[in-house]
C-alpha cells in the first residue's frame, strides 16, 4: 500500500467512497459473536419490539469498525494517531453502509505531516449515522 503524500493531499480531496453490502441478520449475528456484544436488542426480534423498535439493528461499533475500514484503506493502520466518532442515527436492517472521508486540515505535529478527516458513515438515503474525526500521518 502506498502512503498519500502530504504535498499531494489537499483540504477537500476526499477519500475514495466505500459502500458496503445491505445490513442483514446474519451480519449482526457475526458481529455480536465476534464482538462478544451480544445485547438482545440487535439480535432478539421480540427484545426489540419490546422496547418500541421495529425490528433489530445494526450495532453502532459495527459503523465504527467500517469507518476504520474506511481509514486503513487509504493509509495503513500504523499511521492513524486518533480516531473519534459520535453516534447520531439507527442503522436499520437493510441500510447500505456509505462511508466518506474528507481532508478538513492539515499540519504538522510530533515531527510527522499530518491531516486531519472528517469522516461519516451514513446509509443509502445519505442519513448519518456516524460521525466523526481522524488524524493520520502522511509521507
């Protein structure tokens, strides 16, 4: 994998998009055994009806853990030096996770070249689910 060069990378170049398959309940079965999140209310039908869902959904870690997909796409995971997210929507079964990434900064610090992503998993329908922010070194 190649590395971006910071002089070639600029404020508003984006990452390249990564769509993903439609969320089912398999998916969410993998996930809580690899996990180990196994909380009713993303595999128990009737656990989410109970609590006024109409159905199970997508754990909100599962987004995450495509948003560092996402990152180590681009660059290679020893250069990410922060990732933080903030939950702002239900990823419903069938969604098509979208993830985006945009170069919002960029600087130097620690000696390193540095950009700053803002970054977001949403679904089909372009609704956020996920929002947040990376700091990645660059060559």
């Amino acid at each position: 994998m190649n590395i971006p060069l910071y002089s070639d990378v600029q404020v508003g170049d984006t990452l390249p998009l990564l769509k993903l398959r439609p969320i089912n309940r398999t998916m969410l079965a993998l996930y809580a055994g690899a996990s180990g999140d196994h909380n009713q209310i993303h595999i128990d039908i009737d656990f989410a009806r109970k609590a006024r869902q109409p159905d199970v959904f997508a754990h909100g870690m599962l987004s995450a853990a495509y948003l560092g997909r996402l990152l180590t796409q681009w660059v290679p995971q020893p250069r990410l030096r922060r990732l933080a997210v903030r939950f702002v929507g239900i990823t419903q079964l069938g969604h098509i996770p979208h993830l985006t990434g945009r170069v919002a900064e960029k600087f130097e610090q620690a000696g390193e070249k540095r950009v700053r992503l803002e970054i977001q998993c949403a679904n089909q329908y372009g609704e956020p689910k996920i929002v947040g922010e990376a700091i990645v070194a660059l060559a």
